[in-house]
C-alpha cells in the first residue's frame, strides 16, 4: 500500500483528488442541465403561446368566414359554386354552405331572375376584372325574389389562367324596398303636388270666369235700366206722334179750304206763305212726320232688343232663340256695316227654321251668341284688312258672310221616335278659319289669338261653360285654315 507524508496512503489521496473533481464536475453538468432544463421548458410555453395564437387567430378567421352579415362565395367559371359560408346560405334560403353546393349548380340559370344578369356579371369581370356594387333580382330556394349586391374578382393563377370568381354578396332587398316605396310616395306626391296646382288653375280660372261673369251681369243690370229709362219717353213721343199727325193733317186740310174760299188773302198773308215756302212745307211735312214715326219705331226696337239681350233672369224660362239672336244683331249693327272701302258690310244672312220655345237662361244664350258673332266680325274684318294690305292695296276685299242658321234635328217628328231632339244654332262665317292646333284649345279660358288689349280669350270658354254647363247643350266647332268657321250650338229641347 503507498503512503503520503501524513501517514496516508498515496493511492487515498489520489482518490479524493479524483474525488473532488468528479465532484465538481459533477456539480457544473448539473448545473448546466439545468439551464438546458429551464431553457426548454422557456420553449415550450413559448411555442404553447405561439400555438394558442395560432388556435386564436383560425378561430377568428372561422368566425369571420361563417358569421358576417355578407356572404361569401368562390364560383367556377362555368358558373358552380365551389365554396361559400354560412350567410350565403342562409342570404339563399339553405340551412347549410354543403346543402347550397349540393343544389345550387347552375348559377345562370337557377339563381338570376333575369339570366342575362349572370353573362353581364361575367362581362364586367372580364372586361374590368372586378365588379362592385352589381344589384340584380334572385330566387331564393323557395321561390321568393329577393335583391342581392355584388362585389366580386377574378383570381388566376401565375400563368394569368383564369382559376375562379370569388367575392361578397350582400341582401339589399330591405333598402330595394324601402327605396321602391319612397319612390312611390314621392310618385304619389308629385301627383298629389300635379292635382293641386291643377286644382287651383281651375279655382283661378272660376275666379275669373265669376268676376267677368260678375261684370257681365253688372253690364246687364245697367242696359237695363237704360233701357228702361229710355223706354218711357221714347213712347211718349211715338204715341204722341200719331196725334200729332192726324193734328197736322187737320190743319193742312183747314189751310186747303181757307185757300179754296179765300183764293185772295190779304198781303201779309200772302208774302208770309211765300217767306215759309207753304207749298213745300205741306209737301215735306207729311215727310218729316213718317220719317219721324220710323225714327222712334227704331228707338223702341233698340230699347226692346236691350232689354232682351240684358235679361237678368237667373230663372230657366221658355224663350224664343231667334228673338235673342235678334236682338244681338240690332245691338252689333253698327259693327256689321260698313266702313270705307276696304271695310265692306258684313252681309248677314238668316237662315231660321221653325223652332220651338226653348226652355234656357235666355239672357246667358244671348250672352253666348254675342260672342260668336263678334268672334266672327273679328275674323271677317282681320280677313279684309290682311287681303288689302298684302295685295298692295289692290284686291278687292271679299264678300264677308255670317250665316245664320237654326233647325231641330233628332226630334220624333222626324225619325218616328219619342225624342223631343235638339234644336242647333249654326254661325258661320267665310273668314280666315283656324288651324287643327288653334281649334284645339279655343275653349281654355285666356286662349287668344289677338293682340293684347283686343281679345281676353275668355270668350269661349265662357260661352262653352253656359252652353254645356248650364245648358247640358254642346258646342263644337268645325273650322280650316282659308275655309271659315262653323259654331254649332246645341241644346236640347
Ligand atoms: N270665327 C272665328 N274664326 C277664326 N278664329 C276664331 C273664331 N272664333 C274664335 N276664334 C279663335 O279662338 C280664339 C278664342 O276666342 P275667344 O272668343 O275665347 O277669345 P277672344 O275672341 O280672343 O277674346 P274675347 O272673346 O275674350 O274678347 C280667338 O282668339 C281666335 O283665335
Ligand atoms: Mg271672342
């Protein structure tokens, strides 16, 4: 056995040196085990930490994959789908993506309501390679329609080869809707705006149409109260004329005798009758008095027709038409003759039939045929001035002509039938006429074709308010440009 200096073997201390650096090497590996140990185990709850990322991140992926509010879809070019989520299933009407891949195969046909829908989607595509916002109608799987936006792409692969389509479909059908019933009230309401303002063109145009009545009657009340005035003394002068030439005719008659018994009278007498020239005098005086007679037998008949054409009755009476029409040609004579030489008179020819009494408002009738006489002078002047002026003042003017015509037509006389017919007032003229657009709106109230100040265009729509209004009569026109103008008035009997 080996021995060191304190009496220990050689070989013992040998060991515990080895001892003690087995030892410490011992201690370093475990020490650095450890640090491997706590290194991995670092590691793993790092990767823990990345893989329950992962795990997070696929799960927000699923969830905005199967529950957005759109729909998502990739599709063949030939038009199936290849994949879809949840909404677009539920957007379609299926209870699964599997059940819409399963029965939805031709895009084209099952799903557009208009197919064509399908080749312009197609079309943009490719022209544009996205669409946005493509709106279109589809059918659900039970048939319903409802309205779908589409935004969609191409995806192709590296080669630029056309792989498939894929993008979001959005339901739009509420906004569709909601779109389609504004438009519909704003329809409703501009119609509604359309008849109000149509409503009050017609309130104004009553308006007028009561004021000018209004001074019409106004007018009446006046003309007959002239009338009337003028009425007594014209009579009293008319009676008193008859007495008067009969007084006349007396004394003429005495002057005779005085004459055939005193062939000598004094020569006071004598240079008295030669001053006053006695024979013209007895000539001339029985003149002077028939012309006086018809003088006043005129005033009376302008009186009458005043107050015939003023009748203020608001009350439907029977009245004779021809007596009306009468008296409004009296009143208008003055505007019927004529006026220098390229103003001839105005020929008026009366053309009456066998009429009956008419039950009307006699003196609104007369107020009607007021205005279609006077529409016909105008034409029939205006007429003669224009063929004077663009012949250089050498054209002789044309006869103008109002013809006057009445008849009953319809009547069971005629046709064996109950019916009482209607009696029509026809006014004619030879004027200028009138063209298919001016004849169109002659009745609208404030439609004129003369200058301002001459015609208020209230004429007519006046007369056609009373004619058919009032009356449940007609009144056409028939008319030409160069071929005149017929008024037909109609009013049943
Ligand atoms: N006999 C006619 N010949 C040609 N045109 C006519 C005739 N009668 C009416 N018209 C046309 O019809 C239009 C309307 O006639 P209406 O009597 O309503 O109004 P007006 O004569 O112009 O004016 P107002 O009668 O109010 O003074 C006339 O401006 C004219 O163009
Ligand atoms: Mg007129």
């Amino acid at each position: 056995m080996f021995l060191g200096r304190n009496g220990v073997s050689a070989s013992s201390t040998y060991w515990a040196e080895r001892y003690e650096k087995i030892h410490k090497n011992l201690v370093k590996r475990t020490k650095q085990l450890r640090r491997a140990k706590q290194e991995l185990t670092n590691r793993v709850a790092e990767r823990k930490l990345v893989e329950e990322t992962l795990r997070q991140a696929e799960q927000r992926y699923c969830s905005l994959f199967e529950n957005p509010v759109v729909g998502i879809f990739q599709t063949t070019p030939s038009g199936r789908y290849q994949a879809c989520n949840q909404t677009l299933a539920r957007i379609y009407g299926y209870q699964s993506a599997e059940q819409l891949l399963e029965n939805l195969t031709d895009i084209g046909r099952q799903l557009y309501v208009d197919s064509e829908r399908r080749c312009e989607f197609i079309e943009r595509l490719h022209s544009c390679d996205s669409v946005s916002e493509f709106e279109s109608q589809v059918y659900r799987r039970d048939g319903g329609i409802i309205w779908i936006s589409e935004d969609a792409w191409a995806v192709c692969d590296e080669d630029g080869m056309l792989l498939h389509y894929e993008g979001f479909v959005t339901d739009i059908t509420k906004r569709k809707l909601a779109e389609e019933a504004l438009q519909k009230s704003e329809a409703q309401v501009r119609s509604q705006s359309k008849e109000l303002e149509l409503a009050l063109n017609k309130l104004q145009r009553t308006q007028i149409q009561l004021i000018q009545n209004e001074k019409m009657s106004t007018l009446g009340q006046l003309l007959a109260s002239i009338a009337h005035e003028i009425k007594n003394p014209v009579n009293f002068v008319c009676n008193n004329l008859i007495p008067a030439s009969q007084y006349a005719q007396d004394l003429l008659a005495l002057l005779a005798l005085y004459a055939k018994y005193y062939p000598q009278p004094a020569p006071e007498i004598q240079n008295y009758a030669e001053a006053i020239e006695l024979d013209f005098l007895i000539k001339d005086f029985s003149k002077i008095l028939s012309s006086m007679q018809m003088g006043t037998d005129r005033i009376r008949q302008i009186v009458q027709s005043l107050q015939n054409f003023s009748r203020l009755d608001e009350v439907i009476t029977l009245a004779d038409l021809h007596e009306g029409i009468d008296s409004t040609l009296l009143i208008l004579h003055n505007r019927l003759k004529a006026k220098g030489d390229n103003k001839p008179g105005i020929t008026v020819i009366k053309e009456y039939g066998d009429l009956p009494l008419v039950e009307c408002y006699p003196g609104l009738l007369n107020q009607v045929f007021m205005n279609l006489l006077c529409n016909a002078i105008d034409a029939l002047e205006e007429l003669n001035v224009e063929r004077f002026e663009s012949s250089g003042n050498n054209m002789p003017p044309l006869t103008p002509c109002i013809w006057i015509r009445t008849e009953v037509v319809g009547s069971g006389l005629n046709d064996g039938t109950n019916s009482a017919g209607l009696v029509v007032v026809r006014i004619i003229d030879n004027g200028f006429g009138m063209t298919e657009e001016i004849r169109k709106q002659i009745f609208e109230p404030f439609f004129t074709t003369k200058p301002t100040g001459k015609g208020t265009g209230l004429g007519l729509s006046i007369s056609y308010q009373i004619v058919v209004e009032k009356h449940g009569g007609q009144l056409r026109c028939i008319s030409a440009p160069e071929q005149g103008t017929e008024f037909a008035l109609e009013l049943p009997i």
